[in-house]
C-alpha cells in the first residue's frame, strides 16, 4: 500500500525532517485501515438533520480591544516561547 518513498516525499512537501521513513509504514497502514472501517460504516443512508439559520438571526460581530499582552497571561510562557504539551507520533 505505502511505500517508504511515498511518506519520505511527504515528508518533504510538508517539511517534517523523519530519520527512518520505514518506521512509518506500520502507522500509515494502521490508519488506512481505520479509514477502511470509517467508510463501510454505511452512513450514506442516514438523515442528518441540519437547523438551519439566516444570516440575518446571526449576532453581528464587534470588536472589544484587550489593552494587556495577551502572551504575558498565558500559563506555560517562558521567555520568547510557550510551552506545550509534547505530541506522540
């Protein structure tokens, strides 16, 4: 299905610098296997109900100037970065 070429070329285009490209293959098929699933799930035929409104009902949108550094108020600043929560692959 997935080739190492195929995700070093991703990879590449999404400029995300991966050592092993081989170490992916396994987790690309794992999620073409879950799409696989998604989609014969057979929801073509389910009546998904949609309320629909005007533009017209719509709150009008007003800006509210915010005068303190906003950066300066968020929890995990340190420095000239914001700490966040590490992301597993």
């Amino acid at each position: 299905m997935v080739t190492s070429d195929q995700i070093e070329r991703v990879s590449k285009l999404m400029k995300i610098d991966v050592d092993d490209h081989k170490e992916y293959i396994d987790k690309v098929h794992t999620m073409i296997d879950y799409f696989d699933i998604l989609d014969s799930a057979g929801v073509e035929s389910e009546d998904i109900s949609v309320q629909e409104i005007s533009i017209s009902n719509l709150r009008e949108d007003k800006h509210i100037p915010f005068n303190e550094k906003l950066i300066e108020k968020i929890n995990h600043y340190k420095g000239t970065y914001v700490r966040a929560p590490k992301m597993s692959l």
